[in-house]
C-alpha cells in the first residue's frame, strides 16, 4: 500500500512538472541541447544532403542549399540519374526539367513554379532544419499537449499551428532532443519522421542525421540520412534561375 502511494505520489509530480513548463520552455530546452540559441541565430545560410533509400525505383538523392539573407533556397532532386532542380529567391519561382539522355551533357528547360509550390518552398527554407524557426513571426501558435510514452520513451509533445500547417513534435524527455516530427499539409498529407541518429556539424549545432519517413500518401517506409554544413561556402551561381 505504501509503495503505490509513492509511486501515485511520484506520477502526480511528475505530471506537474510537465505542465508548469511552457510550449517555449520545451522548444527552447531543444535548441539548448544541439548547441545553443546563439549558435543558431548566428546561422545565415546551409548546405544539405539527402539520400531517400527503401529499396524501390523511387528512391532519390537531395541537395539542397539554402540563404536566409535574400530568401533563396535551391533543391536538387535526383532520382533515375536525372536532377530536377527547384529554385526560389525573392519574388520567383522555378523548376529545371532534365532534357535528353543522362549519357550526354544536360540541357534543362525552366518552367515557373505555381505561387503553392513557392509557398512550400519558402516555408521550408528554415523549417527543413528547424520546424519552430522564427514560427512566432510567422504566425504560428505553439501549445503544449502534453507527456506521452513513444517507442519506449517518455516524450513531451508541442502541436506547432501555422495557415494549412500542423506540426507534433515529440522530444525525449531526457535528452530534450526531436525525435518525432509529424507535419500535417492543408491537402491532409501527413509525414511522419522519426530521427534515431544525430550528428554535430562543423559549425557545432546537432542535426538529426538519421531517420525514418513515412508519407499517409505513399505509405512506405524510407530511410533518411542527412548531412549539413551550417554557414557554408554557398556560390551565388547555386541560386542562379
């Protein structure tokens, strides 16, 4: 009898302690725990690879690159060895479509991307790396759900609510780091990422580096690896149309 109430006792606590933290507390504990909020508004642009593995043709490789200071971000699709390249920077909006052969020199026709498809880029540009970046600014609401089991281990979960956005993430109560990102699009996709893996850059802050994505629209399992290079040497030519 004595041991249940202290474990009654125990529970109680533990749950208070969960809900006098704040949705804020628990993104910042995050950007404590992969290297300092400093180190990350020190951060003015960003190489990363992708590769996109589940064992099927539709597997594909991702190179993107992305500079905050005039909002360009380029996205290099390979899959089949042809590269389909998405582009944004200010006000524009492009897509490069591989013409020919893969054994001959690539020529590319450019087609303007739809204002959607720009839009989903620009919401991107930081939320790739980071989905709660700058997200007040941007209109989002961010609300503590609340503690919860996953796969084992004890998770405080924020619902992040942006216009036709949802994001629930899930961070290791010991560690403060992601290791569920669930992001609900207006069109009712919802993608799934569990990171198992995280990797410190050059530049010093922790990325999750390796993962699992499933899609409610493909709704097969792939696995991701990921490398980043905060602050690279980015060419302007990588931005160019």
């Amino acid at each position: 009898m004595k041991k249940a109430i202290i474990s009654l006792v125990a529970l109680a606590m533990s749950i208070s302690m969960t809900f006098a933290q704040t949705a804020e507390d628990v993104l910042n504990k995050y950007m404590e725990a992969t290297g300092g909020k400093s180190l990350w508004e020190g951060v003015s642009n960003y190489s990363m690879k992708q590769s996109y593995r589940s064992g099927n043709a539709s597997d594909y490789d991702m190179d993107v690159k992305a500079s905050f200071a005039d909002g360009s971000m380029s996205k290099a699709k390979t899959i089949l060895k042809r590269t389909f390249i998405y582009g944004i920077k200010g006000n524009e909006g492009w897509l490069k479509v591989p013409l020919g052969s893969s054994d001959k020199a690539t020529q590319y026709e450019t087609k303007d991307l739809s204002q959607k498809e720009q839009e989903n880029m620009r919401r991107e540009l930081k939320e790739l790396v980071l989905p709660f970046w700058d997200y007040q600014k941007k209109g989002y609401v961010a609300t503590l759900v609340g503690a919860e089991t996953l796969n084992g281990k004890k998770v405080t979960q924020v619902e992040l609510n942006g216009k036709g956005v949802k994001y629930n993430l899930y961070f290791d109560q010991e560690t403060d780091l992601l290791v569920r990102r669930k992001l609900t699009l207006a069109s009712g996709e919802i993608i799934t990422e569990d990171y198992t893996s995280y990797a410190t850059s050059p530049y010093g802050i922790k990325y999750p580096s390796e993962s699992t994505y499933t899609s409610s629209v493909e709704k097969r399992t792939v696995k991701v690896t990921t490398s980043i290079v905060f602050n690279d040497n980015i060419a302007p030519a990588a931005f160019a149309r």
